[in-house]
C-alpha cells in the first residue's frame, strides 16, 4: 500500500487486496477503459475497488469527494508484470 496526503485528505493505492465487503452497499461503476468497480463508503471515507483476473485493486480517500476518487481510479493501471 502506498499513502499519499494531499489537499487536506489522504489517498491510499491498494493492490493485491481481498475483493469481499461482506454486506456493505456497493455502487457499481463503469470506469473509463471499461473496467467494472465498486463504489463503497467505508471508514469515514470511500473505497473504488477493482479486478484484473484473480487480483484486486483499490483506492481509498478521505477528504476527497466521490467524483475526485473515481478520477484517481481512473488513471490507476497495473503494471503488467514481464512474461
């Protein structure tokens, strides 16, 4: 994981994690190269979560409005990793 404080809120980049939420309410999103995330509003702040295959990506904020967070998600790419 790697932090980030910026503008008076502090963005995290999440890889590898586990894609369950259990219950929690997800807002589901086309991002904009057509992947499919999750929207979720969670310890005060909010999480877009992702896969590519088996593995799972995030961002989490706070102090950040949903529409910044979502933009941040966007330009978030694995790296592909060298076959």
């Amino acid at each position: 994981m790697v932090a980030v404080e910026s503008e008076g809120g502090v963005l995290e980049f999440q890889q590898v994690i586990q894609g369950d939420m259990g219950d929690l309410p997800a807002e589901r999103v086309d991002l904009a190269d057509g992947r499919r995330a999750s929207v979720y509003r969670v310890l005060g702040g909010i999480l877009v979560q992702w896969a590519e295959g088996d593995k799972w990506y995030g961002v989490y904020a706070t102090g950040f409005s949903r529409e910044k967070v979502l933009q941040v998600a966007e330009v978030c790419v694995p790296r592909q990793e060298s076959r």
